[in-house]
C-alpha cells in the first residue's frame, strides 16, 4: 500500500471519530441529569464501601459551588452522605456544615437509628441541639431588643411631654421661730395656723390674768399694808370678804400660769419651721436668686456674687 493511501485512510478515521463524538455530545448534555444521578449513585456506593474520602470528592461537586441535583430528596440526600463522611474522616467542622444545611431544607430531619451508626446519630442529635439554642438565644436576643427599643421609645416620649407640659411653681413660704411658740395669749398658735386656738387661749389667759390682777389690786387697796407690822389689816366683819378675794387671787393666777403652760406645750408640739402660704404657677423658670461666695482676693479674700 502507498504512503497516500495510508494517509488517506487516517483521515477517515479521525474525520469518523470526529463525526461520533459530536453525535454522542449533544446527546449527552441533552440529558445532563443521568450524569449527575450517576454521579450521585457512585458517591453513595463509595459511602457504603467505607471509601469516604472518593464520596466526598464524588458528591461534593453535586452541591458546591452550585446545587447540580434536580429534586430536593436528591439534595438531602448528598448532604446526608457529605455530612457522614466528612464525620468519619475526621471533619467535624465540615459535617456540622451540612448537617446544618440539611436541617435547614428539612428541620425534622433524623438518621436512622437502624440503619446509621450511633455515633454518627448522636453527632446529628448533638448538631440539630445547638442549632436549636442557637436559633432561642437569636430569637431571645431579638426579643429582648425590642422590649428595649419599647421601653427607650416610652421614656423618650414621657420625657417629651413632661417638658411640653412642664408648669414653675413659685411658692410663699413662711418661716417660724421657736421663740413665738414659747409666747402667751396664743401668739404659738396663731404662728401655726391654729387661729381659733390662739383665741381660745388668748381670751382664756387675759380672763384669768385679769381676774387675779384685779382681786390683787382690791385687796391692796381696801386692806393696805400696816407699816409696822407688814401686814394686812382686816376687820372682823370683812374676814370672808378678803378670804374671797385672797382666794379668787391665787385661783385666777394659777390657771393663769396653767393656761400659759398648756398654750407653750401646745405650740411646741404643732411647730413647724415653714409653712406654704401660697403657690403660683409659671410657664417660664423663676429668675434667679442671687448668691454670694468668698473668694481669694489680693491682701485678703472678697465676696463675689451673681445677681
């Protein structure tokens, strides 16, 4: 055979298996499918020959870094297996991933105890328990954010409208003195409101002061002093008279002085320092009051103040 018939034959070849694989191609991707359930299928024979590393370099493709499956059941499934075997190389940290992914698209989601290794049950059971404080701690916190979004809206708007609402009081107050309340004829009651006290006591105590002032001065004028002997003189017939007026004298001053005693006990007892007389309302914050302070000066100290 001659070096042309040769290459010519070549040529049919090549040009022939060119034919068959641009027959066989678009075949293929026109049912992309049956390569990735295919792809599927060897991952999980992998899984159950204990060949997990080749599972997982098998079945990780069908997920990352896009879903390739075409049903929700196959994409369980492929996390399932992941997640185990990445648990049995040694990959926790990897496993917890799809064992989260897993639970997301099926949150009731459980191995089979008969079937999955307890260990690896146990590992999803510990998995599916954190996520689930995870998720009441993130729901405790939004929970707890709102309360004190609420409660700092509250007191915003309590503050808002106690300054809208704000009312100045001016206030006339009135100072005692302990001095006024040890004073007869009711000055201590008067100085504590107690007007109908005072007059009670102010009556009562001129009544008796000037009931025994009065039987003094009768007695010293109709039975004077005798200056020899510094006494009084009586005559017989006047002795029950100057008994009376002896005795109306010592009476009257003694509830005289008991009267005075009752009024100061009385007005100690319902002292007070200051008493409001009267208040009155502004809109606007009272002027202030002026003060005054000692402070260093040269040669000495001097007042300072504002007004």
């Amino acid at each position: 055979m001659s070096t042309v018939a040769v290459r010519r034959r070549v040529g049919s070849c090549i040009l022939a298996a060119l034919l068959v694989v641009a027959l066989v191609e678009p075949a293929a991707s026109a049912n992309p499918s049956r390569n990735v359930k295919a792809s599927l299928d060897q991952g999980r024979t992998a899984y159950d020959r204990g060949d997990y590393s080749r599972a997982i370099d098998t079945i990780r493709p069908l997920l990352y870094p896009s879903i390739e499956l075409g049903t929700e059941d196959e994409v369980v499934t492929a996390h399932r297996l992941l997640a185990l075997s990445y648990f049995f190389v040694n990959k926790p940290k990897e496993a917890e991933q799809e064992v989260t992914s897993l639970l997301a698209l099926r949150p009731g989601f459980e191995l089979d105890p008969i079937v999955d290794p307890p260990v690896a049950v146990r590992f999803f059971d510990d998995v599916r328990r954190r996520q689930l404080d995870r998720v009441n701690a993130l729901k405790q916190r939004e929970k707890e954010e709102v309360e004190r979004d609420r409660i700092r809206e509250e007191r915003r708007s309590a503050e808002a409208k106690a300054k809208a609402e704000r009312i100045y009081v001016d206030r006339v107050v009135e100072r005692h003195s302990r001095l006024v309340a040890l004073l007869p004829f009711g000055a201590g009651q008067a100085q504590n409101g107690h007007n109908r006290k005072a007059i009670a006591f102010g009556v009562g105590e001129a009544i008796l002061g000037a009931a025994s002032l009065a039987a003094y001065l009768a007695i010293d004028y109709t039975y004077p002093v005798d200056p020899t002997s510094l006494h009084r003189q009586f005559k017989p017939e006047d002795k029950n008279t100057a008994t009376a007026l002896i005795t109306l004298q010592i009476a009257a001053g003694a509830a005289f002085w008991a009267t005075v005693l009752w009024g100061i006990l009385d007005a100690q007892l319902y002292f007070k320092r200051e008493v409001v007389r009267d208040t009155r309302e502004r809109s606007t914050p009272p002027p202030k009051r002026g003060k005054l302070s000692i402070i260093p000066a040269p040669g000495g100290v001097g007042l300072a103040g504002t007004f």
